[in-house]
C-alpha cells in the first residue's frame, strides 16, 4: 500500500527508446568516473536488486542485496554501494512481511552525499528519511548498474518510469 500511494501517482512520460532521458540522465552522467571501477557482477547485482524491487518482488530483492552487502569480498564494491544494498535489503524485507517504519534504519552517512540523486533537506520528518534512503539507494543501484553493465542496459531501460518515479518523488 505504501508504494501504490507513494508510486501509483501519474508521472511525467519518461522515454521507453534506447536512451535515458531527464534527471535519471543527468544522475547517471554525474556518477559514471566515480562507479567506472565497479565490477560487472557487482553491476549485474544491482540490476537484479533494482528490476526485482519495480516488479514488487520482495523476498528475492532481500536475498539478492543481503548477498551482496554482506559479502563485499565477491563483488568488489566500495562502502557507499554496500550500503545502497544494505538499505535495499532493510526496506525489502520489511515490505516483504508488510512491517512498518522502524524507530532506527539503515542511512547513507554525509561522505556518501555526492554519489546520491538526492539529498536530505534540513528538518526533515523520520518517514521521509526513512523513503529518501530507499529512494537513494534504488537510483545509486540503476546508476551502478547503468555505468558499468552494459549487456543490462534492455532491462533498466523497461524500468526507467520507476526510475524516473523515484527520480521526482518528494
């Protein structure tokens, strides 16, 4: 119910072609040197990770982002990403068993500021926190998954509306 009332909302027409178009373009070219270095199956996780949480599938985006995030040795990826997996993995499970928002969540720490689409505005409430760390989290896994796996690129293209959703979300 959260995500129908947070994402069900008429957007604006995001473009289904073979290019990203808007602000998820601009994101992903403001990120691309500093995610060059991500391995290609850490990219291909976070492809997984992503398509998985649009299609509402839960239960495999919490075991896929656990994976990932507890076991930083296999894919490579640097604290910033493990922790984009992390906050997926957190969010997925509690809306896998229907839970709500926790009194303490898994957040980006102010080093991770440049790498996120979108920053925390002073004075926010707990449950905005709580969904902008989602939000952040879902576009820095499209943005990885973008950069550094190309052969993904047809799958984050047919969820690019969900991107853009999270994109202008407030």
């Amino acid at each position: 119910m959260r995500l129908k009332y947070r994402f069900g909302k008429p957007g604006t027409a995001a473009s289904l072609g073979k290019e990203l178009g808007g602000s998820l373009k601009t994101y992903i070219d403001q990120t691309r040197d500093t995610l060059k270095t991500t391995s290609a199956d850490t990219a291909h996780w976070a492809t997984l990770a992503f398509v998985q949480f649009a299609q509402g599938d839960y239960s495999k985006v919490a075991r896929i982002s656990g994976t990932v995030s507890e076991n930083r040795d296999i894919t490579g990826c640097d604290q910033c990403l493990a922790r984009a997996f992390a906050i997926v993995k957190e969010h997925a499970a509690l809306l896998d068993t229907s839970l709500p928002v926790p009194y303490t969540y898994q957040v980006f720490k102010p080093e991770d500021s440049d790498l996120l689409a979108k920053h925390v505005p002073a004075g926010q409430d707990h449950d905005q926190e709580f969904y902008l760390a989602l939000d952040n989290a879902l576009l820095l896994l499209y943005s990885v998954a973008w950069n550094a796996s190309e052969q993904d690129r047809p799958h984050l293209l047919a969820r690019q509306a969900f991107a853009q959703k999270l994109m202008s979300s407030k």
